[in-house]
C-alpha cells in the first residue's frame, strides 16, 4: 500500500482540507467548505490537490473521508423528520432523561429539544422484561401507528422498546412490519445499541434515525459524482477512530458524529514515540480546541458522550471540546474579569484583523499584537492581516478592563485562552489518574503551534511535538487509520456468579457480527472487552477480556483500572459485569514521511511580546528547514498551514519527518 495513491479528505466547518499521497510525496491543500453541499467542496480540493501533483483521478486507489455532515444535522437541527415507536407509556423518556439539569445553579438553562417531538411519538401495547416477553405487540394498534406515520412527514423511524436489549423479540416484530409498510428509514435500538439503560439507548436510537437519511444521500451522491470522476467509492471515518465502507456508514450514521475530531487524533497518534507514557492531542481550530488522550497507540474511548446536548452511546474517540479558538471573542464580564469565548467571531466577518468588518477582540488579534502573528502572514486564500484593526480592538477591550493598552490587553486575552485549555487538558489527564508531566504533547490545526508551548508551561510539559502537515492532520489521519467494527451488548451478572461457557458464547455471537461487517475477515484480529463495575456503582469502566473468559483474571484487571483512574479499589466488594465489547480491526497502512529542507530558512525578524518583555524575533519559513536543524527561541516558524511560536526558554528540533519537537529548558 506504501507505492499506492493515497487520498484522504476532512470537512470542517470553514475549510476542506485535502491530503494526496504519491510516489511517498505528500500534497495538500484546503479549499472553503460549501456548506449547502460538502461534496462539491471535496471535489473541488480532490481536483486542486491532483493538479498540484500532476495525476489524474483515475490513478487514486484509496479514497479517505471525515466529514461533519452528521454533526452539522445535530447542532442545526436539520436531521430527517423522524418518529420514534416505543413501548405504550414511556414515550415521553426523551424529555425525562436522566432528571439532571444542564447547569444545578442556573434557573434559566435549559436542556436542549427532544429530536422527535410529542406528535410524533408512539406508543404500541407490550411489554418485554429483562426475564423475557410478558406481553406480545399489539398488531392492531400497531397497524394505527404505522397508518398515522404513513400519513406525517416523517422521514425516519426509531424503534426502542422497553428491555429489548435483552429480549428482542417484539421490538423485531415491530421493525420487521414497519420495514414492510413504510417507506422511510427504519432504525431499531436492538440493532444500533443493545444496551440497558432506556433513555441512552433510546437517544442514541433517535439520533441514528435522524441522522441516517441525511448521510444516506449525502454518500450516494458523493459516491456517484466520484465513479463518474474515475474516483473508488469513499471509505469514512467513524467516530471510534476507524474506517469502515460507505455501505455500512449508511446503515447506522450515528458513528459518524464525531468524525473529523476522530481522524484529528488518529493523526497526531502518528507521531507518538516511547520516550513518553504517551500523547496528549490538542487541535485548536477557529471556534474551539479538541483535547484527547493516546497510549500505546491507542485513543481513549468512550461510550458517554453527548454532541449537541443529546446522548450517544455508540464508541468514540473521547475528545474534550472547550469553546476556545482562533475567532473567540475576548470581553469582560459584569464582575469585571476577563473572559474569552465560547462565542466566536466565526470566518464571517470574523477577528478585527480580518478585514472583513469585524470589530470584536478575537484571540487571533491578540496572537497580531503580541507579534506571534506578523502583518505579512498569509492564512490561506492570500488573505493578510490588519494590525491597526486588532489594536483598536484591543485598546477597546483593555480601556474596558483598566489595562495599560492593547498589548497589555493581548497578554491577558492570550493568558485566559491558554487557561481554559490547559483545564480542557487536566480533564482528559490529571482526572483520570495521569500526570501531563510524563506524556508530550502533539499540536495542530491552524492555531494550536501557537499556544502550544505556553500551554505546556502551564502543565509543566516538557515536550512539544508540532507536525509538518499539522493544519492536515486530520485528512493525514485519514490515510493511517485501521479499519474498525464493533459490537455490544448487555449480559449482567455478578462477576463471581458468571458461567464462563456462556460468556464465551455472547462473545462468539458478537465475534460472528464483527467479522460481517469486515472486509476482508480473514486479516481482522479481534478483542474483547467488558464493562464493569463495583455492585451500587452507576458508571463502568472497561477492561480487556483473555480470549477465554476467566472472572478472576478479569477482576484483577478491573480493580487496576479502578486504582488508576479512580483512585481506590475495594478487596472483597462484589463487582458486576454488565456488557460484554468486540472489535474487530483490520490494520492500516501508516504513510511514509520523510524531509528534507534546503536550509537557509530564516525570513527576517520582527519584535514578539514573551512574559511582557519584548524580544527581537528571528523568523522561518517551515519549509526550508533542513532535518537535523536546532534553533533555540525565540523563533517563529511560519508556512505549512499554520504558525509556531517557540518561547526564548525552549528549543526546537527539526525532525528527518518534518516534525519540530520543541523542548523545555531544565
């Protein structure tokens, strides 16, 4: 696959970011992305990126894709119109929830709007228990049902019955006569997520059901206009970080909401080396920064997660999102104090220093003032900066504050940004049992080099890794990451009163699913994991299961994995298994890096603001860095998509990849 070419394409929400690999030779590019349809913005960077390496469309043999489809129709709330069919008196469990408010002291928060609303919910007479089937469907008042949302505009159907996950034999009668007489999407809980716990696995029904019509189309249509370009079919990124074929995304969307973040970190997981216990991730866009955690090669995942407000329980990449990115707007709140974000000034009109007619203070004017930016940067599409207009924002903001001018001001815009990531980063480490200090960290997108090295000062962090293609990382990603397929389901029973026979055969049936699904079965290795817990406990954490199921294996597993992230285990306590996790994967082929600048980088100087004293800067273009380069700060590295700003107490490495690992002085 090494001599292959190779094309990976991530939708964001300003730009479309294009990877193509060639004869080991990387190209890429970004175009704007069209919101209005995504697919004719990949086209357009399939077709520029082709272009700039001189081939045509016909000699791509992978075809790669992340994109925000899915989590464009959540945040928007322009998913399919979609029905949900539950059991009779428990179809208002997507307004229950979990009783939990967003926010315990603020009396005005509100939870987000059910996706379904109450018209369109039903509810059909039968009951299923955990023990088996008390009460079968009731067919004529199904029939109803199916008749009334004949009738609606409904676009989708989700199907969750009470303890279906365990007994599925109604909610298959349900789905299977639903199918039959409707032509709409029918998505059933017992295939998305047989799981206990009603309103997760209901949630996640939902969202699978509304957003399934909307992928459905988009990959048909992205599918057709690449065969007629001599393009092979798109393969997508799931949020568990994994490739699966267009024909399986379409079934079940809902492992798609997290896809570009998913591909970020399976990027920067390229670039993990064990020197360190492993990486933290950190992609800073224009709105927001991503943060997650990878060991061994391996993200963190999770099964808890919400996107928009909204539940789902199908595995991800667990990434921490915090509102602060390039286009955050700094302000200074009633007590006084300074803030910045979540509110973002967006592309349109976007920071001060823009140009384009707006007026708030953004972090990016802040990184202008302080000189990490220069007035003669190009961020892309040859657009320049005015730093007039990000100092009169900023004069604004420090007469607001009572701070002594614009860079005073930038300081402490800069300060703020840097703290409410480095928190976002002690959630996914320090939280969860791990100390930052023994892991580096991997920065990209087009602002996260700039913070990177403050941030790890805050943290204590002594290693910066800063990729070449970093503003690309996640369409790199793209290219590296393994095919993946899972599968789950709930079997609950205290751990010492489990029959290991039986458990092996729940995990030879989800074995069988798996491989299904995998392309080529035959290469997939696979593993088993189960989710457990002390007895009284609401949450689980997960732990590897031997290929032969053994409880007291598995029990010295969980108590580790309880001592590390949670501090304390319990001898003697009972513990619980409550589901039992396949994965099959089928290994990716990692692209070739390599390079080899011509030297003679540095571009000039200008002067730069570092613990408020100004410093005469030296200045390079990325690019022509020779391999093997050292350069102590303060510099900074500009060109390949974003800008590096290397503090006067660090040091920066020039890797034979391209990379700059930058290291803190002792």
């Amino acid at each position: 696959m090494d001599d292959a070419v190779r094309l990976g394409v991530d939708v964001g929400g300003t730009f479309t970011d294009v990877v193509l690999l060639a004869d080991g030779d990387i190209t890429t590019t970004k175009v704007p992305t069209t919101e209005s349809d995504q697919s004719q913005g990949v086209l357009a960077g399939i077709e520029r990126a082709c272009e700039q390496a001189d081939i045509t469309p016909e000699h791509i043999e992978q075809f790669r894709h992340a994109m925000t489809v899915a989590t464009n129709a959540m945040l928007e709330g322009d998913g399919a119109a979609t029905a949900l069919v539950t059991t009779e008196g428990f179809t208002d469990v997507l307004e229950i929830g979990r009783q939990d408010r967003p926010s315990l002291y603020d009396l005005s928060a509100r939870k987000p709007d059910p996706l379904v609303p109450a018209k369109c919910r039903y509810g059909v007479p039968e009951r299923a228990t955990t023990e088996g089937i008390e009460q079968p469907v009731d067919v004529d008042t199904l029939e109803g049902i199916t008749d009334a949302i004949d009738e609606s505009d409904a676009e989708s159907v989700a199907v969750s019955l009470l303890h279906s996950y365990a007994h599925p034999a109604n909610e298959q009668e349900v789905t299977k006569r639903l199918r039959e007489q409707l032509d709409t999407t029918v998505v059933a809980s017992h295939e998305t997520l047989p799981t206990f716990r009603e309103y997760e696995r209901t949630a996640t029904t939902v969202v699978d059901a509304y957003v399934t019509p909307v992928i459905d189309d988009y990959l048909a249509r992205l599918d057709t206009e690449a065969t007629e370009r001599g393009l092979p079919a798109p393969h997508v990124m799931q949020s568990n970080g994994g490739i699966a074929d267009a024909t399986t995304v379409r079934e079940h969307a809902v492992t798609t909401v997290l896809s570009g973040p998913a591909a970020g970190v399976v990027g920067a997981s390229l670039f993990e080396s064990d020197t360190h216990d492993g990486i933290v991730t950190f992609d800073m866009g224009g709105t927001s920064s991503d943060v997650s955690l990878v060991r061994d090669g391996d993200a963190e995942e999770t099964t808890d997660a919400r996107v928009g407000g909204h539940p789902v329980g199908v595995p991800m990449v667990d990434v921490e999102t915090v509102g602060a990115g390039g286009g955050s707007i700094a302000r200074v709140d009633a007590g006084g104090a300074l803030r910045v974000g979540p509110e973002s000034a967006g592309a349109e009109p976007g920071p001060a220093c823009y140009g384009k007619g707006g007026t708030d203070p953004t972090v990016t004017d802040a990184n202008l003032v302080l000189g990490y930016l220069g007035a003669d940067t190009e961020l892309g599409e040859g657009m320049t900066l005015d730093a007039d207009a990000a100092r009169d924002a900023l004069a604004g903001l420090a007469d607001e504050a009572g701070l002594d001018g614009p860079r005073a001001a930038a300081e402490g815009v800069y300060a703020v940004a840097n703290a409410a990531m480095a928190r976002t980063i002690r959630s996914v480490t320090v939280e969860r049992g791990h100390d930052p200090r023994e892991f580096a960290l991997v920065a990209f997108g087009g602002a996260g080099p700039m913070h990177a090295a403050g941030l790890a000062d805050r943290l204590d962090v002594g290693t910066v890794l800063v990729p070449r293609a970093n503003g690309v990382l996640s369409a790199l990603g793209l290219l590296a990451a393994d095919e993946t397929h899972d599968a789950v389901r709930t079997h609950r029973v205290r751990l010492s009163e489990t029959t290991p026979d039986r458990v092996d055969e729940q995990y030879a049936t989800l074995t069988a699913d798996v491989l299904d699904d995998a392309s080529a079965p035959e290469e997939a290795t696979v593993t088993r994991r189960a989710d457990l817990r002390y007895v009284g406990q609401s949450h689980e954490l997960p732990v590897d299961v031997p290929d032969k199921f053994n409880a007291g294996t598995v029990r010295e597993r969980f108590e580790r994995a309880h001592e590390q992230t949670r501090g304390y285990s319990l001898d003697g306590e009972p513990v619980e298994l409550v589901s039992l996790r396949v994965t099959a994967t089928i290994e990716g082929s990692s692209p070739h890096l390599s390079h080899e600048g011509p030297g003679n980088a540095r571009v000039g100087t200008r002067s730069a603001l570092f613990d408020g004293e100004s410093h005469e800067t030296a200045v390079y273009d990325r690019e022509r860095l020779a391999s093997g380069t050292d350069i102590s700060g303060p510099a900074i590295f500009e060109g390949g998509e974003s800008t590096v700003v290397v503090p006067p107490a660090w040091t920066a490495t020039v890797d034979e990849r391209g990379t700059l690992r930058m290291e803190a002085s002792a």
